[in-house]
C-alpha cells in the first residue's frame, strides 16, 4: 500500500502544473533545512542535558561557592558552567586583591575578609542574570528554522491545491463539459501539494514538541542554578560595607 501511495503521488506530481510542482519542490527544500535543525538541535540538547547534569554534580560537592571554579578552572563559555564561570569572575573582580590572592591560594580562614556590599551583591546577580539571559537564547536558537517549516509546509500545499483546484475547474469551463475522466486527474495532482505539506509537517511538529520539552527542562535547570548561585554567593560574601 505505501508503495501505491509513493507512486500515487510521483504520479500526480508529474501530472500537476508548473506551480504545483514548483511548490512541492519548495517544500521539499524546507524539508531538507528541518530535518538538518533537527539532528543538530537534538544533538545540541542531548549534550547540554548531559553536561548539565555532570555539572550540577560536580558543583553540589563543593565546600563553598568558588570551590569549582579555583581547583577546576572551568574554560567551557557555554551553559552552566558558562554562567559559573562569569559569575565567579565577577565575584572575583570585586574582591579586594588580598583577599582574590587568599581565595586562589585557598588559604582564607573564614574571618569574614571577603565580604562584599549589597550594591556589590546585586552587580554579580546582574552578571549572573545577563549570562542565564544570553544562554536561554542560545538554548532555543535554531527552533524558528522548524517552526517555520512545519507552519508554512501545509500552507504552501494548501495553495498549492487551490491554485490546481482553480485550474481544473477552469479546463472544464472550457472544455464545456463536466467529464469526471477529464477533470480527476487534475484535482488528484492538486492534492498532491497538501499531502506532502501534512508529510512534513507532521513528523516536524512531534519532533519540536519533544524538543521543546528538553528546552524547558534545561532553561528550569539553568535558572535554578541561577538562583542558587547568586543565593550562596550572598550568604558566603555579603557582610561589612555600606
């Protein structure tokens, strides 16, 4: 059956107009560029998820909110542990330089020396909060190529089986006659453009959906993170200062 069905469409498109075949090419090309940002954003989220989870680890089994960031000197400029690590330079930079030179050294003795004002305070949570920002875009960047696919693939083939609808209709008016052998071939190749719109639109919505999920999954994680970072990062550093 979906063999009939394959040659049932090869068939109608042949059989279709110029528009009607410039369409399904449209929406084949669309198709191509969807599935692309699919695999590439799947793979994308698969490891962000991995790494996310890794890092949150490795971050709860720490002492104190530095303690990653001075024994492991994170690199990485993506994710959570990219909105770490500008997070800790911020800190950092705030910090008086004996007490930076302390902290490196990780010779502090918990005397309160590093202690950062509230206006202090509320500079890293901006930093913190600038670098969630810019991650949340990067996170769902790519999902437009497929929702663009999958809202205009049906209504390209929409048009498409309108226009061949029209021209149909049209062939009988001047054929003056309504002759069913005539005029089926016609509407069966204007149909054509609407089944493969639903083709692809279809598998795209699922696979948007489910990924979208994984987006919302790792944007909680990451404004969790967020918020217990600038939290720990107050009770361990905010004390004197006006």
């Amino acid at each position: 059956m979906s063999l009939f069905f394959a040659n049932s469409l090869i068939d109608g498109f042949f059989v279709s107009n110029a528009i009607g075949k410039g369409i399904v090419l449209l929406q084949i090309v669309g198709s191509v560029a969807m599935v692309a940002a699919i695999i590439g954003k799947w793979r994308e989220l698969s490891f962000v998820v991995r790494t996310t989870r890794r890092f949150l680890h490795d971050f709860a089994s720490g002492h104190d909110v530095l303690e990653y960031y001075l024994t492991r000197r994170p690199s990485a400029k993506a994710g959570l542990e990219g909105i770490y690590k500008e997070t800790c330079e911020r800190l950092l930079k705030l910090l008086s330089p004996d007490v930076r030179a302390l902290l490196v050294g990780r010779n502090t003795n918990g005397d309160g020396e590093a202690a950062l004002t509230a206006r202090e305070i509320e500079l890293v949570r901006g930093t913190c909060e600038h670098a969630l920002d810019e991650e949340e875009i990067r996170v769902e960047h790519g999902m437009g190529v497929i929702a663009t696919v999958v809202a205009l693939a049906p209504m390209l083939g929409l048009l498409g089986t309108v226009w061949g609808v029209l021209d149909a209709f049209a062939e009988m008016g001047s054929a003056g006659s309504a002759n069913l052998a005539t005029i089926a071939p016609s509407i069966s190749s204007a149909l054509v453009t609407t089944v493969v719109g639903l083709l692809i639109a279809i598998p795209g919505v699922i696979a948007f959906n489910q990924m979208n999920a994984m987006i919302r999954s790792v944007t909680s994680d990451m404004e969790g993170f967020a918020d217990e970072l600038i939290g720990r990062v107050a009770c361990e550093f905010q004390g004197r200062g006006a």
